[in-house]
C-alpha cells in the first residue's frame, strides 16, 4: 500500500516546553481526517486533534497542510499526495490561535472578535410582530442577499489564512464581516443597530482588509468575506463615513475611471492623502527613472460610449456607494485638454501608429503640437 | 500568432516602457500583441466597493473587445486578471446577468459571447509558448544569479480563477530556471500578501507586508525578488522606498528578466531604472 510521511505539530503545554513535530507514515487513502484517525486508532492514541461530523458540517477539523489551510474531512490524502509530489506533509494547527494541545487550538480569541461586530438581530419593531406566535416572514429575494453567508459554520479556516489578521491584531477576522453584514442586509433588522454595526466594523478593521482572496478561497462553504467587506465599506460610505483614505480612494475610481477609462496614480496621493507635491515628485522619480510621465492618461478610444454604459449602471444601482462628482470630472476634463492642446485621441494615434516607442512621446508631441 | 494584449494601469502612461519591454519579448517568442486600445481600466477590484454590476459591465466590456477582433486575450497584471476571470466566471455561471450586460453593451455595438479565453502571462508562458520555447530564446542565461519567485495572491486565488496550483505552484520557478537562474525558491512568503492594495486603504499594513517579504529574501540569500505582476512589482520597489528602513532588496518584474536574458540592454529591460538597484 502506498504510505506518505505525516509529521505532525505536537504540543502539550503541561508536558513540553516547546513545540516539536513528529513523523507518522500513514495510508495515501481516504481524507486527511481518516489518516489522523488511523494514527490516533494504530500508532499514538496520544495525538490530539478536533473532529467530529466527519462530512463537513461541524468545521471542527480544520488544520494546515505544508502552511495552507485545508478542512480535514474534506481534504482527499491522495490529492494531497499528489499535489506535493510524495514529499512529508507538515500538519499544524490553525494560524492565529493560541494551540490547546498539538491540532487543537483556542477559538474563544476570534469568537470574542467576532461578538463586537453584532451579530446578530436587532428586531425592528415595524417589521418583526411583537407576538411570538405570529410568523415572521423573510421572502426568498431577500434570503438571495445571504443564503451564502449562513452557512458559515465557524472552521477558523478564513481567520487562519487571513492576511489582515496577520498584520493587524485588532483585525476582527473575514468571518466575522460576513456574519456583520449578513445581518447588515437582514430586513427585520433596525436601522439604529445597522448604524453601530458599520461604527464597530470600521473600528475592527473593516479598511484593513487586503483584498488578497484568501478567505474565499479556503472557506468550505462558499461563503466569501473579501465580497462581503467591499459590501460593508459600499454601507459605511452611504452611511456618510467618507474621510476614510479607503472612502477617498473609491472617490477617484469612480470619477477618474468615468472621466478617461483610467485611474491616475499620479493624482491618487493628493486625492486621498492630500500629498499635493505627490504629483511632481512622483514626475521627477518617473523622469530619473527614464519614463516620462503622462500626467493625464490617455482617454481611451469610444470613451463617450463607455461613459453612457458606465452612466446607464450607475442610475440604475440602488445600492451604489457615491455618486460620480460631476465637478470633478469637468476639472478632469480640462487638465486633459489643457496638457494635451487639441483632441488627444487622434494625436496619439497618429504618433502612435509612426513609433511603438513610448520614451519621448510626450515631447514628441509636444513639439508636433507647438507647444512647450 | 496573435493574442489580444489588455494594457490595465501598467503598460501605458508612466509605465508605458513596460509595454515596450513587453512587446519585445513576445516578438522574440514570435507572438504578436495586439493592442486592445478601446478597453478601460478593470476599476482594480475597487470599484466593486461602488457597485459590483459596475465591475462586470467593465470587464466584460474589456473582453467583448478582444473578442470582437476574434482573438484570446492576455491580462499582464495579477489583480486585472483576477477581476477580468471573477466577472467571466460570474457571466457564464449566469445566463441571467450575462443577458443584462449584454443588453448594455449592445449600445456599443458590443457583445460579450464567452469565447475568448483569457491568459495571465504565467499561462500563457506556459501553456502557449513552452518552457521550451522561452529556453531556445535565451542569449545571456542568468547563471548565478539567485532569484526568489514571488507568485502574489490575485493568480493564486481564488481556486476557481488560478492560473497554477494553489498550494504548490510551480510555473515561475520553470520560467526562471529555463532563463538560466538559480532559483531559490524555500521560503516563506511566496503568496504573502504585497499590500499594494492596502497602500490607500491602510498604508502600515502595506509596510508591514513588505517588510515581512523583503526581508524572508534576505534570510535565504536571494540576489532579486522575480514576480510576475506588475503590482507587486511597484509595491517591492517604489513602495521599499518609502520604507523607514528599506531592507534594500532588488526586485523585477518578470518580463524584464526574460528581456535581459534574450539579450536585451539593462535600458531596454527596464532594469535599469528601479530605486532599488538591481544587481545584474
Ligand atoms: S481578503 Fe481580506 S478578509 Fe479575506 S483573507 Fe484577505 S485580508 Fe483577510
Ligand atoms: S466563513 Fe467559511 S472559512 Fe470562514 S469560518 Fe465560516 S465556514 Fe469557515
Ligand atoms: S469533522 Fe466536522 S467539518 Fe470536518
């Protein structure tokens, strides 16, 4: 039969004064969870670790496998196997926990975390009746909003693999936003608690987030916390929370983006930081560099009719977290037909179609143009 | 053969050596790109925090382009195509949304079908022109230099969009070692995080993370970090700059690399222009 080491994280604080690993060959069969139970039946009845549905409904199990998180029971060994190529597979214990004994750790840090994010319901009294005995009803339309997110069945597997909660101790984890904002869309909830769950989110974190996809990569159950934080931050800047760096950075997305098809990292600093010498340090680095920089980019080709389908979505959003800025986008407007002196799009294209090289071009233009 | 080249914010404007560069390595690999000049920025998986309808409408937008000029599509930066793939994947999973964006585009005279297949440069390189391929076309191998291979998140994950295994990747390393470089490739931060994103939204987080990568590649020894996004590529060398105390670890992007070694100048590659020196 083919065999694979497994070597394993133990740990028993009362015992051992550091942590160490041990190798166990077990069985390429099955999942991960059978193997820990086959060494737990025929080699070490020592080794301690969490289970218990074996099918992926009690998220009890999860661990790591070489660093990446992997809910045990679900985890086939031959994949893993084949995967890492027959090379020992390091089993660990969840990241960002303290460890109990060897794979078994400490949910009350993240569960405490979660719990002042609320959530939970805060009945309106207008929409939820009074009488216990009466139904109250939740339509399926509104149970589309966050079918997904209930099926959270607290693994950890998102808290271990998070990059936020890495960096950012106070970093309430990505299940804990998802569990926040499903209740942030609940109907029956009120609008007064809805207010303090965005307050609270904020102050756990809610900018943190890196956006890296961990979390709904390793989530068994489909949930997706990354999307349901850029949700929350829509919620946090509709309800009126827009000095945040994050707020002012959606801002220019959403008007540069309108405005010429393009963001500006030249103006980024000085629109959301309100560093307004960015913009020629950042040339000047650019120019030392041997680039030289577009200060407006180049609208792009049909940009009138991209502007109609970017306008045609946004008036038809009922949940959209800003208007675009119209006076913004008339200042945009002119610093491009300002820098360029004529209509850029066929200025471009012609020097374009001469020469693929770029250094130079805005000079080239410049001259062309008989400007400075 | 010819693929639809989509530019994003990094091949155009202040980088736009990047696409010279670019350009010339593919011409030595025999691909042709051609530049889908209509196609708008992917809104960088911000624009999502707007409206997520907004980000499908862009992107399937972008990708209606590259098939109206009946050719595939190659996205370059790892963010661009996790936001391109996301809105794909969302589009053909559901006839429904697929549908209303059609409607909306169809304004433009556009229509997003669901053919084109879109390539990051990782599988592109791998799955389209060869390992062997890239191998034939190197001229001055880049024996001895140790290079540490840095994926980043956005090719990686999710699982329903990456361009490699997940857990284990193995593409950048084959690409390095076929330009003739010492890889080095055990240790820990292959997938951390950058925090190129979080630079605008918690600028000691994006610290924080660069602090963790640069110096796990001064622990094993690497001469220069390699990553094959443009992003990361930024964060690692003007974001280092701003660090209080830079660990001062090289990095490239990986086409430059590939540009040095088919022979191109330091000038050319662009290598010659980053804040944190690079060795070669
Ligand atoms: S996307 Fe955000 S919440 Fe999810 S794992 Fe990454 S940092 Fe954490
Ligand atoms: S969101 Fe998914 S990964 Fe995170 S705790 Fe819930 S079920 Fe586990
Ligand atoms: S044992 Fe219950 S989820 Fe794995």
């Amino acid at each position: 039969m083919e065999t694979v080491t497994l070597k394993i994280f133990r740990y028993d604080p009362d015992k051992d004064n550091v942590p160490y690993y041990k190798d166990y060959e077990v069985p390429v069969e099955g999942t991960l969870l059978n193997a820990l139970l086959y060494i737990k039946d025929n080699l070490d009845p020592t080794l301690s670790f969490r289970a218990f549905c074996r099918s992926e409904v009690c998220g009890s199990c999860a661990v790591r496998v070489n660093g990446k998180t992997k809910l045990a029971c679900k985890t086939p060994m031959r994949e893993l196997y084949e995967i890492w190529k027959g090379k020992p597979l390091k089993v660990e214990p969840l990241n960002h926990m303290k460890v109990i004994k060897d794979l078994v750790t400490d949910i009350d840090e993240p569960v405490e975390k979660m719990k002042t994010l609320m959530p939970w319901l805060v009945p309106d009294p207008s929409v939820v009746p009074s009488d216990p005995m009466h139904e109250s009803i939740i339509y399926p339309e509104e149970m589309e909003l966050y079918k997904d997110q209930i099926h959270c069945m607290l693994c950890f597997s998102c808290y271990s693999a998070c990059e936020a909660v890495e960096d950012n101790e106070r970093y309430r984890g990505p299940f804990a936003f998802s569990r926040a904002y499903r209740f942030q869309v609940d109907r029956r909830d009120i609008e007064t608690a809805k207010d303090r769950r965005i307050r609270y989110a904020i102050s756990g974190g809610l900018w943190s987030c890196v956006q890296c996809q961990k979390c709904l990569h390793v989530c068994p159950k489909g949930v997706k916390p990354a999307e349901d934080i850029q949700n929350l931050r829509r919620r946090s800047i509709r309800k009126g929370f827009t000095d945040k760096p994050g707020a002012k950075k959606l801002k220019h997305y959403v008007d540069w983006i309108y405005a010429t098809g393009q963001i500006n990292r030249l103006y980024l600093p000085a629109e959301v930081y309100g560093d307004s010498e960015a913009v020629e340090v950042l040339k000047s680095a650019y120019k030392s560099m041997g680039a030289e920089v577009w200060e407006v980019p180049k609208p792009v080709k049909g940009l009138l009719k991209f502007r109609d389908t970017y306008l045609e979505v946004l008036s038809k959003s009922e949940e959209k977290a800003m208007n675009i800025d119209f006076s913004h986008v008339r200042e945009i407007d002119r610093l491009v037909s300002d820098f360029f002196k004529a209509d850029v799009c066929t200025i471009l294209d012609r020097a374009l179609s001469k020469s693929y090289e770029s250094k130079g071009l805005v000079d080239r233009l410049k001259s062309l143009l008989g400007g400075n | 053969m010819k693929i639809g080249f989509y530019q994003g914010c990094c091949f155009q404007g202040q980088d736009a050596h990047m696409f010279d560069t670019m350009r010339k390595v593919f011409e030595k690999l025999g691909v042709e790109l051609e530049l889908l000049e209509e196609t708008t920025c992917c809104g960088g998986n911000t624009i999502e925090e707007e409206e997520r309808e907004l980000s499908y409408a862009i992107n399937l937008r972008n990708i209606a382009l590259s098939e109206a000029k009946g050719l595939d599509m190659l996205i370059s930066c790892n963010t661009c195509y996790m936001v391109i793939a996301k809105a794909k994947l969302a589009a053909d999973k559901n006839k429904k949304l697929k549908e209303k964006m059609n409607r909306l585009l169809k304004a433009e005279g556009l229509e997003y079908k669901g053919s084109a297949k879109i390539y990051h440069l990782l599988d592109f390189l791998r799955d389209v022109v060869g390992y062997e391929k890239i191998r034939e076309a190197v001229v001055n191998p880049l024996t001895g230099v140790k290079v540490v291979p840095y994926y980043g998140c956005h090719v990686l994950y999710p699982k329903e969009i990456a361009v490699d295994n997940s857990d284990n990747p193995s593409s950048l390393e084959e690409i390095l070692k076929a330009l003739g470089a010492e890889v080095v490739s055990d240790y820990e931060c292959k997938d951390v995080c950058c925090g190129y994103h979080s630079f605008y939204t918690d600028k000691n987080m994006t610290l924080r993370k660069l602090d963790r990568i640069l110096n796990s590649v001064k622990e094993v020894s690497g001469d220069i970090i390699a990553t094959p996004c443009p992003l990361c590529f930024k964060a690692f060398d003007i974001y280092q700059a701003k660090m209080e105390s830079p660990p001062n670890v090289p990095s490239a992007f990986l086409t430059e690399l590939m540009a040095y070694a088919f022979g191109l100048s330091r000038e050319e590659s662009g290598l010659k222009y980053h804040l944190i020196k690079v060795p070669v």
